[in-house]
C-alpha cells in the first residue's frame, strides 16, 4: 500500500500539509487529530488573519465568508439603560447578546468579525501599498493551490502570492526584529522548503507586518541555510508519520538543536 493509501486508511486524508507536518513534529498525537479533524483552532488573532488574507488577495470573497458586526443598538441600549457605564460591551447583557448574534451567524456559514477589525486591516494594507511592498513582493497568483508529490509523498497547500520568479508569504509578526527566530519556533523554513521544492523556485520571501500602528513592514528572504533546516525537519517529519503508518513506535522525541 503506497503513502497516500495508508494515510487514507488510517486518518481519512490523503496528503500532509506544512500544519500537518509540523504537528508530526511536535506529538504525533497532536498530528493524528489533526488529520481527523480534531483540532479546532478558532481565535480572535485567526480569524482576523484570515480576513485580512481575503481582504488582501481575494477581496470578492470577503462577503461570503465574514459578516460584520453592528452593536450600535445594543451598546446604546445599555448606555440609555445605564448612562454612567463605561464599559457597555463588558456587561452580562451585551454578552449573552452577542453569544446569540453569533450563533446567527454560524447557521449563515459565515465567520463573525467586528468593524474595529475591518478597518485596521484595511489600514495594514494601504501600509503595503504606501510603502511599495504591495507592488514589489505580492504581485502574480494569489492563493495558488498545489497537489502533488514531494519526493513521493503527496503534499497541498496555497501559496499567499506565486510571482513571476519568487514565492512570498505573509505572515503578521509580534515584532519584526524577531520575526527571524519565529521562522525557525514556528517551522516557517517547512513551509518555504516544500513550497519552493513544489514549484521549483529558489527565492522565497517573508512580508512580515506588525498588527499594531503604524504596522511596520519588512521583507526576508529565505537562505540556502533556512531552507536545508525545512528539508532537514520535512524529512523527519515523513520519518515519523511513516513509523506511525507502519504501527511502529511513534511516542519518540526528537531535538534538532541545542539551547
């Protein structure tokens, strides 16, 4: 039985991911929900990254994914009800209002984001237009889908922008000085390893951006270094899906560096 067969049969999909690969990584536990559909990551940070994507890169969709937010009325009502109150959306009332908006919300198959946040990712993009990363680092194929095989083992994902000879991804950053450690603790370097293997492009770039005024921006090119420590962890991580696959030991560790 080949790879994708015996992904199939165990776990119900055929293919890994960077997400996949980097939880085989980290437990193998974790890996296996994963793949079943057993980790649910929803948050506040996520669901604004992936508007702020769509905004970005397929801004047709935004309506048919995101609904916005309008608590005009019920915030008033609580402020007519409770004048001297300062912090309206803090109170029972408007919570277990906004418990049932969103619940309305599910049932439309739509994600439920607030105005404050439309507009600062609006803000963060005309930051990359003004500063003419926008037209430097994000031009071609938005969103591209690949599904193939790497080295005999089936791999999908989408590429944020797949330009005329480089590939960009963008990613929000808590500071950008250390954006360059979080390449490595996040096991971005998998990411650029498959995505250049895949599309056979050697020059990858990180647009890193700042979610808090003025969003600052920069730019990272991926090094040969970087992308041989993504091949390094790609390959141990098949290694141990393989073991899993095979019903070997999968509860092991591994240390790829010294601190």
């Amino acid at each position: 039985m080949d790879f994708s067969l015996k992904l199939i049969d165990k776990v119900g999909k055929g293919y890994l991911s960077y997400s996949s690969i980097k939880y085989a990584l980290k437990d193998m536990r974790l890996w296996e929900m994963y793949m079943k559909g057993q980790l649910k990551k929803e948050s506040a940070a996520f669901t604004f990254g992936g508007m702020y994507d769509c905004m970005l890169f397929t801004p047709k969709d935004l309506d048919k994914r995101y609904f916005v937010l309008d608590d005009s009325e019920i915030v008033n009502a609580i402020v007519t009800e409770r004048p001297t109150i300062t912090s309206p959306r803090m109170t029972a009332k408007y919570k277990n209002w906004l418990k049932d908006y969103e619940v309305e919300v599910k049932e439309k198959g739509l994600e439920l984001v607030s105005q404050e946040d439309v507009t600062k990712a609006e803000e963060m993009i005309q930051r990359l237009k003004d500063t003419g990363v926008l037209e430097g680092y994000l031009q071609g194929d938005y969103q591209h889908e690949f599904n193939t095989d790497l080295d005999g083992i089936p791999v999908r994902g989408f590429l944020d922008c797949l330009g005329s000879n480089y590939i960009t991804d963008l990613k929000s950053a808590r500071d950008l000085m250390k954006f360059r450690f979080d390449v490595r603790s996040f096991d971005y370097d998998i990411q650029a390893h498959i995505y250049t293997q895949v599309l056979g492009i050697d020059t990858f770039y990180w647009v890193a951006q700042e979610k808090s005024y003025p969003y600052p921006i920069a730019v990272y090119e991926a090094t040969e270094e970087t992308l041989e420590r993504g091949r390094a962890k790609f390959n141990r991580a098949v290694q141990l899906i393989e073991n899993y696959l095979d019903e070997k030991d999968c509860n092991t560790f591994y240390i790829f560096d010294t601190i």
